[in-house]
C-alpha cells in the first residue's frame, strides 16, 4: 500500500511541476558542486524578483522532499522566482554537509548569488527564506547587499538553549519528569552542562562509551562520528549577535505548537534585538495551530519518513496551518517590489 502511495507522491510532485518553469543547473561553493534549482514564473522576465532557500537540519534536497513545492508554487504565481539547492552530498550534490559549519551554509548563499546573477538575473531585488536551523546561518549575511530582506521559518537561535528545550519536552513526553517540578530546569540544566563537556571534549569513541549514556535523562545517542563532529562544530551556535547587525526587513513566523524551538523564548529575543537597534523593521507572528515547519500540528506532529510525504503530498499546500502560507506569500511579495 505504501509504495502505491509513494507512486502518488511522486505523480503528485510532478503535476505540481507543471506550475512553473523549473531550470536545473549547479554551482561551486566550498570546493564542491552543488546541484540547484531556479523556479521562474510562466510569464517573467529578466527583473523578477528571486527567493533563496536556505535549508534547515539534516539531508535535505533542492525540494526539501516536496515541503518548498507550495511555497515555490506560491511565489510563483505572484511573479517571483525561487532558488534551491541540495545539501552537500545529497541527489548528487558532491561533500558532506555534515562536514559544514554555519558559516560555510551562509557562503552557499552567497555563492548561489552569484549563480543566479551568471545565470542573466544580475539586476534583481534578491532576499532569503531561511527554516529552522538557518536562523544561525542569515546572521552571516548582515552585510551582503545583495539581500534586500530576510524570512525565517521557526528559527533557531542558541544551540544549547534549544537542547534544553528539546529535552525537557521529550522528558514529559515519556513521563520521565513531572511539569510541577519547580527544580527540573535547574537539573536539565546541570544535565546539558554535561553533555556539552563531554561532546566538546570527547571523541566519539570515548562519547558513545560515556557514563553520561546511562543518564536517565539521556535520549538518542549519536550514532555516527561525522554527525558527532558536525554537533561538536556548531553546538556554540548562537545567533542574536549576528542578528543586532541584520539591516535587512525581517519576517519571523513561529508555529504556536512547535516542538522544536521555545517560541515564547524566540520573540522576546527577536523583538528585544530589534528593539535595540537602527533597524526596527521586524513583523513577527505566531501562527494557530502551527508546528515548526507551519503545518497542521495536529496533523503532522508525530509524522516522518514515508508517513510524512505521503499526508504532506495529500494535502499539498493544505497541509500548512491556516494562514500560513498567505502570510508568508504576502509579506514576502510585499517587500520583493
């Protein structure tokens, strides 16, 4: 049953192809070809404006396995490009993106510019739409020129507060700690505190052997040394300095049940940052009914793997929380003139 579904899927991702004219082609960045993606509208021309994608965690394609689909299909119906690559490593991209740091995911950006300009769009209003784990990479971009505006999609902002939060979720989640225990951040705390000495200080052999392995509040150990080392580069990742320099107008949309980053902690930070500086062109919202990624939460949190392509494709742009998509179309067709 699944493969048939899976058929669909593919079938469906095709059809939705069909909405705009998709151009593959590549680029060099970090000494490694990157295989890219530019979704023109039916009817543009040299001037349209162009979105780049900037990924969140983990192996994802120039499609994001069919999640940018809507977005692409969105922006273009509204007269605006969009730009994709997949990760180092993936569908044929050549490296390892798990070998990168942030800021060599924030010069695929800049490299990608300067692929879209060789390609005959050298005169375009050019921003960035960045998910997840791409709030530590647009920071890198403060002083980029070329990008005139900046969204971000549940964006994270300290790796090791976003742990915590991470952990103390699944922690209720299994029934491991109760929410009415008024000294469990305090032990989450001296918890991570360990975890992160370790990591930094450990190899992965001496890791995976680690006493802190049999911690009850232990989850899933990392199960390969280039993950481990990809943790160990980046797990510093903080990205409010970066963002008090961010000139650019700034859209932040954050899904009112996202169990992945601490949304109450996220728009404090956002709306003290640019409460503080020049550039105080800062539109935030929290959108109802949203996960991290802005779709249905009762829907898709729990989900993954062929689970998820299968409702996600289904569903097509249905499967964002309502809303969603329109405001993050709006804002970003609003700023593209």
């Amino acid at each position: 049953m699944k493969k048939i579904l899976l058929i669909a899927w593919v079938t469906l991702t095709l059809v939705g192809c069909n909405k705009a004219n998709y151009i593959e082609s590549s680029f060099q960045s970090n000494n490694q070809q990157l295989q890219s993606l530019l979704v023109l509208p039916k009817q543009t021309n040299k001037e349209v404006p162009v979105v780049i994608f900037i990924h969140g965690d983990g192996a994802m394609d120039k499609h994001s396995y069919g999640y940018y689909n809507p977005i692409f299909k969105a922006l273009a119906e509204n007269g605006i490009a969009s730009f994709s690559w997949s990760k180092a490593g993936i569908d044929g991209s050549t490296g390892n993106w798990l070998k990168q740091s942030m800021a060599d995911r924030a010069q695929e950006v800049k490299d990608a510019i300067t692929s879209i300009k060789k390609q005959g769009f050298t005169n375009n209003k050019i921003g960035v739409l960045g998910f997840s784990q791409a709030g530590w990479v647009v920071p890198y971009l403060h002083n980029v020129s070329e990008v005139k505006f900046v969204a971000l999609v549940g964006p994270a902002i300290n790796w090791r507060q976003q742990s915590k939060y991470m952990t103390k979720l699944r922690l209720l989640e299994r029934g491991i700690i109760d929410a009415s225990d008024k000294n469990i951040e305090h032990q989450i705390s001296l918890f991570e505190q360990s975890m992160y000495d370790v990591i930094k200080n450990s190899s992965f052999e001496t890791y995976q052997q680690h006493i802190i392995q049999q911690h009850r509040f232990s989850g899933i150990a990392i199960s390969t040394e280039d993950h481990y080392e990809f943790v160990r580069r980046n797990i510093d990742a903080d990205a409010q300095a970066g963002l008090s320099k961010l000139t650019q107008p700034t859209l932040v949309l954050l899904g009112e049940q996202d169990l992945n980053v601490d949304i109450k902690n996220s728009r404090r930070i956002y709306q003290n940052i640019f409460a503080r500086q020049e550039n105080r062109d800062l539109t935030l919202s929290v959108i109802k009914e949203a996960n991290h990624s802005l779709l249905k939460a009762n829907t898709f949190n729990g989900l993954s793997g062929i689970d998820w392509l299968i409702e996600f494709e289904l569903l097509g742009e249905n499967a964002f929380a309502p809303g969603a998509l329109q405001q993050l179309t709006t804002w970003l067709v609003a700023k593209s003139k």
